[in-house]
C-alpha cells in the first residue's frame, strides 16, 4: 500500500478497480499511407485481432456474468463487420491511400456523428458502441495492449495523462467512479465537468501505467490517491462513502424549500449543465431550473457544425424538460481549450486571450446565425433565456441583437413560427464588469462568470496546473467587481446571477447575498449544500 499526492478537484471519495486510458490523438500521427498494401495488411491484421478479442470477451462475459451483458460484444463485432464500418476502412486505405490509423478514426468518427444525431434514444446510444469499436482497432494498430476500458463491466478508476473536455463529456459512464490525470487545472472545463458530472477526480498526481488493473481509493478530502490500500483502510474508506451517500440522501429534505435566508432573502437556485442528459439529475437536486446550459459541449466532438434542424430539436427538447421551465441557453462558447474540429482553429500564443466564444460567433455570423434561428424557433416551445459570453463592449452586444433581428426576419420571411428569447449576457472580463452599466441598458440579465473573470482579473491562465496556488476567489479585486455588476444590474432594474464555480463555494455565500445578488447557479451536486447554507443564513 502507498499515496500518492496530488489536487483533488471535487469533494467526494472513491474506491475501485484503477483503468489506463491511452489517447487516441497521440496514435493517430500520419493521414496518408507510404504503402497501401503493407496499410491494407496493417489493418486486417488488426481487424483479425479485434475479431478475436470480442469473440473471447463475448465467451467470457457470457460464462462469467450474463448473456445481457455478453450480447454487447457480438453487437460489437456485428458492427466491425458491418459495411459502413470496417469495408469502408478498407476502401479508404485502398482509394484515397490512406493510413491504417486515420481510415478507421475518419470511417469512425463520420459513423459516431451520424448515431449521434440520431431521434431514436437506442440508436443514438450506438454511437458509444461506435466509439467502442473505433479505439479497438486504433490500439491493435498501434501494437500495444488493448485499451483498458472498453471491456470492462465493473466500476473503475480511469487514469490518464490529461483529459481534454471533449474526452471528458464521452465519459459519461455509468461504471465511471473517478479519474486521476497527470494533468490538469482545478478551474478548467475539464474539472468543470468533472464537478457537474458529480465523478470524484484527482488531478497532477505521477501516474504509472503499471496500476492499471490495482485497487486504489481516492481521498478526495486529503488530496491522495492510495495504491492497494490494505483491509482496514478499504473498511474505513466503504464507510466514509457511505456516510457521504447517507449526508446526501439526508439534504434531500429541503429539496423543495426555497433557498431563502431567515431574514427572508430569496436566492433562485438554478443548475449548471453541459448535455441535456445532466437535466434529470438538477432536477432531482432540486433546481429551479437551467441557469448555464453550455450549449458548444454538444457540438466539440463532431467533424461538421450540426445543421439548424438538429440544434432546434435538442434546444427544444431541454426547454420542455427544464426544471420549472427555466433554462438559459449560452451561445457557443468555443475555442481556447474547447476546441473542436470543424472550426479547424489556428493554434494561437495566448488561446485565452485569443479567437474565442463571441469573437468566433461575430467574426463568422454564418455558423452564429445557424445556432440563433435554431434557438429562435425552440422558443417558439416555452420561456428561453440566451446569453452572449465573452463579452467585452456595448458594440458585440449590438452586433449579436442585429443578428438575432436578421434571423427573426429570416424565419418570418419563410412563415417559421419562432418566439421571443429574452436576451442576456454573461459578465466574465473585467471590461464587461466595470462597463456593467451601458450594457445593462441592452440586456434583460447578466450572469457573471466567476471562472474567466477570475482568470482575466487575477491574470492567471485557468489552464495552468502551475498557477491554482495564486487563484484566490475572495481577492478584493475580484468581489469588487461582482460587487459592483451586481449594483449596476440592480439600476437598471435587471436581474443578475453566479455561474462560475465560485457561485457554489460555501465561503462566498454570504457575500453574494449581502451583495444582493438574484441567483446562483451551479453543479447539480452542489445545489443542497448551498441551499442548506441560504437557509442558515
Ligand atoms: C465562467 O467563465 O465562469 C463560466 C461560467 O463559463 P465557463 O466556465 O464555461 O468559461
Ligand atoms: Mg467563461
């Protein structure tokens, strides 16, 4: 048994089996082929393995657990062989002479974009299953050991060298109980989501390939990450779960009491949320509704700009299934670490400071104005709140209402029934927060983004595993600033919310309401400790 020590980027405990996850990215290194043939021959072998593998592991599982369990793997190898799949890797080394490696991500990727889109919940749930099958070939081409996770049936600890965000909404597991990166950021998207996802997870910790397959435990409270701990230890450890499970479960009482302090000061409660999938679970925490759907995480993992067709149904599906029937909407928020395909973004010196969210929307209103007729016509379905991010002037928001007036027009023009989004703005630079005034006359809301704010006010890259010692969230300079967004807002008669991560940290609470500020919006998980503290207020 030994620790490890490394930042523990949310709060609860977990203890299983630890999984060594390979990426993708990094075996993919050429696109085109020196020799088709040797390609061609690269692949079969590979597609030969992969045929064997799922056979053993559908003999196994079959034995060992359930035929329900085993049939996974004689759908998987029903999908290798499948003409849209591994013929068409084939045809793409032999055709277009590509390399083995890039043929079967471009064949796989194109296959997980279409079940993606998919209506019908059962298809679209196939695309995992695609993803499943892709990096199977991807590690038997790349020679080394088959990829740990895909298949595992029990619950395990996944340990990488970093995870981007995009890597990060596909974990979505139901057997994912944490992960332990090398990498990583307590204020990036990836800790974020981790914390949205309600996975415990441990981050800058000297990972080693040989725990693949070892028991560990991740203390979340201590900041560690125990290897083989021993019989009493994984005791106390069951234990402490539980209780945490137990404390939870107890919170769950004032689950359907407002968030008021006992001098009678109401707070809105609202959930952050990154795919509609994670509705179900603000609901059960007991949001009163969406206040940051962070609509661009639906859109990093796909090759091509999903159509306006494919937006308006999921934006209208999250407006009907909103808690309430509150939900704000953020126009897309790309670039610096989301990244994603389509938008083939240059690399830039400072990504943060650089070609990202508003400025993308703005600087290429074709992809912009896809994204506002989708939400124009979904608030033709319910109340849809929208917001801006990035902002740094009076000047964007003008430009963004333009549109959104050319694409009303659009739509009416063609007798498309679309509603009236009420229109806000997320506060996240120091320019938005000290011009909060002049832009408070152009919105219906501001939401202040405490994660970028904190980043461009303090001057520390959110990124930047080196710099969490200097992130203070209670700097004067940054409470000042909300401080005074808040008073502006409140001017102007508009209301005004906390979605950053700083929304849900316990020791700013009473500051925040003293501030008087309308709403907090944060992971679902975080909702009841908060709303237990307004209340104790
Ligand atoms: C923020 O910046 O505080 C915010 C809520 O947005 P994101 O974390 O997605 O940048
Ligand atoms: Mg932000």
């Amino acid at each position: 048994m030994y620790t490890v020590t490394g930042q523990s980027i949310s709060s609860e405990p977990a203890i299983g089996t630890i999984r060594f996850y390979r990426h993708i990215k990094n075996i993919i290194k050429d696109a085109v082929a020196a020799d088709t043939q040797a390609e061609l021959a690269r692949y079969r072998h590979a597609y030969r393995m992969c045929m064997e593998q799922l056979e053993h592991l559908y003999q196994t599982t079959s034995t060992q657990l359930s035929s329900t369990e085993a049939d996974i793997f004689e759908m998987h190898r029903m999908l290798l062989a499948d003409n849209r799949f591994g013929p068409a890797v084939e045809n793409a080394i032999i055709q277009q002479s590509k390399t083995a490696e890039y043929a079967v991500y471009s064949v796989g990727q194109n296959l997980w974009e279409q079940f993606v889109g998919m209506e019908d919940p059962y298809l679209r749930a196939r695309a995992a299953d695609i993803q499943d099958v892709m990096n199977r070939l991807l590690f038997a081409l790349s020679g080394k050991k088959e990829s740990a996770l895909d298949h595992i049936t029990e619950p395990f600890i996944l340990m990488a060298e970093d995870l981007s965000p995009s890597e990060t909404v596909q974990l979505h597991s139901d057997r994912l109980l944490g992960f332990v990166t090398r990498q990583g950021s307590p204020f990036s998207h990836t800790a974020i989501l981790a914390r949205t996802m309600g996975i415990p997870a441990l981050i800058n910790i000297d990972i080693n390939e040989d725990w693949d397959g070892h028991l560990a435990i991740i203390d979340s409270e201590k900041q560690c990450l125990i290897i083989d701990p021993d019989e009493t230890l994984i005791r106390d450890y069951q234990a402490k779960v539980y209780s945490e499970q137990k404390k939870r479960e107890a919170l769950l009482a004032i689950r359907d009491y407002p968030a008021v302090t006992r001098d009678g000061r109401e707070v809105k409660l609202y959930a952050n949320i990154n795919t509609p999938l994670e509705i179900s679970a603000a609901a059960d925490c007991g949001a009163e509704g969406i206040g940051l759907f962070r609509s661009e995480f639906l859109y990093l993992n796909v090759h091509e700009y999903p159509d306006e067709e494919m937006q308006y149904q999921i934006y209208r599906d999250v407006i009907a299934a909103a808690p309430r029937g509150h939900i704000v909407i953020r126009t897309l928020d790309l670039g610096a670490d989301k990244k994603s395909p389509y938008l083939a973004l240059e690399p830039e010196d400072n990504p943060a400071l650089g070609y990202r969210a508003i400025r993308i929307c703005l600087r290429q209103p074709d992809l912009f104005k896809v994204q506002l007729r989708a939400l124009l016509r979904a608030a033709a379905h319910g109340t849809l709140h929208i917001m801006f991010p990035m902002i740094i002037s009076v000047t964007e928001v003008l430009r963004a209402k333009e549109l959104l007036a050319e694409c009303r027009q659009e739509l009416a023009d063609k007798k498309i029934p679309c509603g009236e989004p009420v229109v806000g703005i997320m506060i996240e630079t120091p320019a938005a927060a000290l011009d909060a005034d002049r832009l408070a006359e152009e919105v219906d809301f501001f939401s202040i983004g405490t994660n970028d704010l904190a980043q461009y006010t303090l001057a520390l890259d959110r990124n930047n595993a080196q710099l969490h010692t200097f992130y203070d969230p209670h700097h004067p300079a940054l409470i000042r600033l909300i401080g005074m967004t808040v008073e502006a807002a409140h001017r102007h008669h508009i209301p005004v919310c906390i979605c950053g991560e700083s929304g849900a940290d316990l020791t700013l609470t009473k500051t925040f309401v003293s501030m008087g500020i309308d709403a907090l919006s944060v992971a679902p998980n975080a909702l009841l400790p908060l709303k237990k503290t307004i209340r104790s207020l």
